[in-house]
C-alpha cells in the first residue's frame, strides 16, 4: 500500500452507532476517513466500512496502518464494554517496545486512562481532535429540543443533579446523576447510564421510590476539567427508552459538550413519551 496523497482523519471505533454517525458526517463533506474498529467492541453495523480491525495488542499494526494511510487527526468514538488489562495488551513487536508506556496509562481511572491515551498518539506525532472538530452537528443544542419543557420541579431536579455530577466528576467517577422531587435518587459508577437508569426502574418497582407519575430528571454533563476531544456524554434512543422506563419527566445535557446519538429519533421518541430533553449552558449551569 502507497500512502495517500490527501491527510486522512481515522477513526478508532469502540461500540455504539457514533463512530458510524461521524463516518457518514465525514463522508458527507467530501472527506475520506479510515475507519480502524477495535475488535470486539466496534458495531457490526460498521464493520463493512471499517479499513481494518484491530485488537488492543496491536499497537504495532495500529500505527503502521495509520502511516501507510497517512492519517494525521485521529478521532477516538465509541465506548469500550471491557477496558484492557494486562494480558490483553500484550501482542506484537510495536506494543512490546511501548509497553511501559501503555501500562502507565492503564492506571488510574477513566478520565486518567484517556488523557494518557490521548499522550500515546501525540508522542507518535499524531493530533488527537474531538467530535466538535469533525461532526459539531452531533453535539446536544442550547435550550428545549423537543416538545416538551421542564415544569418547576423538574428545573430544581434537574439543578440538584447537576450539582452531583459536579462532586461525582471531581472524584473521577462518573458523569451522571439522577434527582427526584429534590432528591438525589441515583449516581453513575463504573457500571455506566443505561445500568444507572435500570436501577431507577427497579427502585421504583420495588417501592423505593414512591412517586407517582412523571417525576425525575437526568443529567450528564462532562467531567471538571475533562478533556473534551475523549468521553463526551452521550444520549441516545436507548437512554430515552430507559428513562421512560424509570419514569422520568426529562432528560438535560450540557450544550455543545454532549454527544446526541442519532438526533433525531431521539428526539422523536422522547416527544412520543413526553419527555423534555433539554441543552444547559455548561458555564452557567
């Protein structure tokens, strides 16, 4: 393979329908993105497009590839059901002569582990860029974005819960929150929102939440301090379903640092279940 006269932008793909939303806004523009799917999690959907998949001791094959296609952006999209561990990173000769490196990176938690990543493709020479550089229409919009609007209950939940995500961001944690009836009902862990919102559900089939009708609201908002070009929050049509499952009244996300998974069917149905979404100023709150 020769490389290419054109700069590419590759795309490293973890799971979900994002990495292909910003193949096809790439495409979209005229641009030639490489697709480079992470085996085991890239989406099926996705695999037909991808140049190539590759597993996590491959660190070798991965920059040889991205050189042969000469890429000079990479966009890291997608999430990661099972972060690596040591065995699996072992592999071929290019991951063994980083290795030191690729295990420092393997501690500390999840804001830690992306920003050392992020170090891994700048030392090689790479420019790592964020969704807003590359699909900025994927990002959540300023205000209602459907429908429907938050009553005053759901804007004092929805400002409780913000502030949680606050404490739960400066401890690394996670970056979601749900707040009931000026409650804080539920936190994100390791176990991520759909898991979080399930357990909503459960706690209200089981009575231990009590209140009846649409009640309730989400948020997920991204870390102090995070590095936005990694791990923006994201919704989607499955975080709607989930929500309505919990019996939430909405759902709030801060504008243009929040990823929207397929906007408009998400939108869509959350109109069909009237439930708010709604875009916060992230500097005000």
């Amino acid at each position: 393979m020769t490389p290419s006269a054109e700069p590419r932008t590759a795309i490293i793909a973890g799971n979900g329908s994002l990495p292909g939303q910003i193949t096809a806004s790439l495409e979209g523009r005229g641009k030639r993105p490489v697709v480079i799917g992470i085996k085991g999690e890239i989406d099926p959907a996705l695999v037909p497009e991808a140049d190539t998949i590759l597993g996590w001791g491959e660190i070798g094959r991965l920059y040889k590839f991205l050189a042969k296609s000469n890429c000079h952006e990479i966009v890291l999209i997608g999430g990661v059901s099972r972060r690596p561990d040591y065995t699996s990173i072992l592999g071929d000769p290019g991951t063994l002569k980083r290795l030191p490196r690729i295990i420092r990176a393997l501690v500390g938690g999840d804001d830690s582990l992306l920003t050392k990543v992020i170090g891994l493709f700048e030392t090689e020479g790479y420019k790592v860029v964020g969704v807003q550089d590359v699909a900025p229409e994927l990002l959540a919009k300023t205000g209602i974005m459907g429908r429907h609007k938050p009553d005053r209950q759901a804007t004092a939940d929805m400002e409780l819960a913000l502030k949680a995500v606050g404490r739960l961001g400066e401890l690394d944690i996670g970056q979601a929150a749900v707040a009931m009836n000026g409650r804080v009902v539920a936190l994100e862990g390791a176990e991520g929102t759909d898991l979080m919102l399930q357990r909503c559900a459960d706690m209200r089939r089981i009575g231990r939440i009590r209140h009846k009708g649409r009640l309730g609201v989400l948020v997920k908002a991204a870390k102090p301090g995070q590095d936005l070009r990694v791990d923006l929050p994201a919704i989607g049509p499955r975080t709607i379903e989930l929500a309505v499952e919990a019996g939430l009244a909405g759902i709030a996300v801060a504008a243009g640092k929040a990823l929207m998974s397929d906007f408009e069917a998400t939108i869509r149905l959350a109109d069909e279940n009237r439930l708010f979404v709604y875009g916060f100023d992230a500097a005000t709150g």
